[in-house]
C-alpha cells in the first residue's frame, strides 16, 4: 500500500497541471489488472439479499410441489403434464410435453382413461402461459395465478362452498377443512402465492426463480384439476310448477330449473328439479352452474307440482326446499 502510495503522489507531481480526468485514465491503465480481478470477485458476489432469498423460497416450492405430487390419492388421477421450462439466453421456454389430468379416476379406480388424451382446454392455458414467459415472466406468472385462482373458485362453487370473502386464502381455507383439498395441495398453493407476491411486488426475483415459480404454478394446476367433482348443467331454463296436486294453480314468481348432475367419474347421470325465484335469475340450457342455495328461511319454496311430459302425470316436486341460486361459473 506505501508503494501505491508513494506511486500516487509521484503521479500527482508529474501531472500537477492535468486535469483529474487524465489522470483518472491513466490510473486504471497502470492498475487495469487489478481493477479487472476486483470487478470478477465482485460479479461472483449477491449483492442482493432478496434474490437469493426468493431463490430459496422457490425451491422449497418445488419440494412441496413434488411431495404433493407423489401423493398415493393423487397419482392415479393426475396423469402427467410436463410443464417442464428450458431457460434458454433470451428467455425461450419450451413446454416438453402434456397429457390429460383424468379428474375421475380417483372415484372409481377401475375406470382408467388414456393419459394420453389431451384436454384442448388446458392446452390452451399452458401453451398460453409458456408463451407469454418468453417475453414476460412475471406476467407469464400472474396470469397463471389467476388461472389457479378460477381453479379454486369452480372447484369451491361445484361443492357448494363458496366462503363469504372469496379470497384464494378463503378458499383454499373451507376446501381443505370440508376435506375436498388435500393438505399437500393447500401447502403448496400457499407456497405459490408466497413466492408470486414476493416476485411481482418488489423483490428482487432472476429470471430462473420466476421461471422455476411458474413450472411450480402449472403442477399445482394441474393437482387442483384432478381433484374430483360432480358437475351441475341446465338442461331446461325453468318449467311451471303449481300449487295443486291437479297442477291448474299455476304459481308466479317460482320456476323448476332442471339440472343434470354428472357423477365425478361421469358415468352416473341424474336429473332433479329445483326451485328458482324466475325475477331473481335466469338460466340458459347446457351452462355448468355453481351448487349454491339460499340461506334464508324465508327463501324457500312451499310443496308444489309439475307435469311430468314423460308420464303425462303432475308429480309433486318439492316441499319447503331452499332457493337455489347457483350462478354459471364462467362468472365465477
């Protein structure tokens, strides 16, 4: 140090009457080796506590994505879909490969679909997700949360469930108390929304976290997916209902909505008709709707009849049965 020292002032005589920009330059051209060692050591740093925090939070995502995955109840039914990501240079990502998540082999195990029977619509959400990660990870990774979010909402909306404040935290909370989401799944969504609110709102998050996070994001997708449930479809908007067993006294202001119900294993199929306020509401046939029903005594709907047009009878239908009020869930 005395040396460069002593170097320094040498150089401070002899150039007295340069500006300090000349004898910056002439500086680092003398300690150029030196000042290159220092920039390597100092690229080897992480400079950013941030990042290599969001870097381990996203491998403890990745474990409990892939312990939730080897979960027996879910093996069978999960199928495979390879969201796996090449992080190539400028952001390219590849997705490897995709085969349909069988939401109803869980129910009935002897019925075995074709794994390799693609779902167009997940398709769809991969290839969109993928495809905006080349250009934009992080918006790559909100879209999919939102995508995981929908998830959730149908999946809550199918059971009946649908809490209050329907948060994903909300959510995720009345799903894995009914027993409907797995404990294993429930960990890793929470993970998820962790490590995606920390790389959207200002932490310092690399490209690979990001990208890790989403591969992450399209297990738990399709984990959410394989979970079984029975589906409800309009298959006729609303008939009249009566208030004699003779089926002349027509009622207002309530109709029979006819709904399917479809099995998780989509081999039982069953009709029933349930009350519907016709000002409240209406329905188009074919829409998958949510299994929601009014909680309030007076929203109930008193013993009725209706013409069955296959017997050509008037059968009674219902007695002081709750409202529904399911609601499609593309509105969801």
């Amino acid at each position: 140090m005395k040396d460069a020292a002593v170097l320094l002032q040498a150089i401070a005589q002899i150039f007295g009457t340069l500006s300090w920009p000349v004898i910056i330059l002439v500086l680092m051209l003398i300690f150029r080796r030196n000042i290159g060692a220092l920039i390597d050591r100092i690229k080897t740093l992480d400079v950013d506590p941030a990042s290599g925090h969001i870097r381990a939070e996203t491998e403890a995502l990745h474990d409990t994505v892939n312990a939730a995955e080897e979960q027996p109840e879910l093996t069978q039914a999960a199928g495979t879909i390879e969201g796996r990501i090449d992080h190539r240079g400028a952001g390219q990502i590849r997705l490897e490969g995709v085969a349909r998540v069988e939401s109803n082999a869980t129910m009935d195990p002897v019925v075995v679909l074709a794994p390799e029977t693609v779902d167009p619509l997940e398709i769809d959400v991969v290839d969109r997700v993928l495809t905006l990660a080349t250009t934009s990870p992080k918006l790559a990774l909100i879209d999919l949360s939102i995508e995981i979010e929908r998830e959730l909402r149908e999946l809550a909306a199918s059971m009946g469930y649908i809490p209050r404040s329907p948060t994903v935290r909300a959510m995720v909370d009345v799903l894995t108390q009914k027993g409907i989401l797995p404990r294993s799944i429930s960990a890793a969504v929470d993970q998820f929304w962790h490590v995606r609110n920390q790389s959207v709102h200002g932490f310092t998050a690399t490209t690979d976290d990001i990208v890790s996070a989403i591969d992450s994001g399209l297990t738990i997708l399709k984990l959410i997916r394989a979970i079984p449930t029975s589906t409800l479809t309009v298959q006729h908007p609303g008939i009249d209902v009566y208030s004699d067993a003779e089926g002349t006294q027509k009622r207002e202001g309530v109709l029979g909505l006819i709904l399917e119900s479809t099995s998780p294993n989509g081999l039982i199929h069953s009709r029933r008709i349930v009350p519907i306020e016709s000002a409240i509401r209406t329905y188009q046939k074919g829409e998958s709707v949510s299994n929601e029903w009014a909680n309030d005594p007076m929203r109930t709907a008193p013993v009725s009849w209706y013409h069955d047009s296959s017997t050509g009878q008037v059968e009674r239908v219902w007695n002081n049965t709750p409202i529904f009020i399911g609601r499609p869930l593309e509105d969801l």
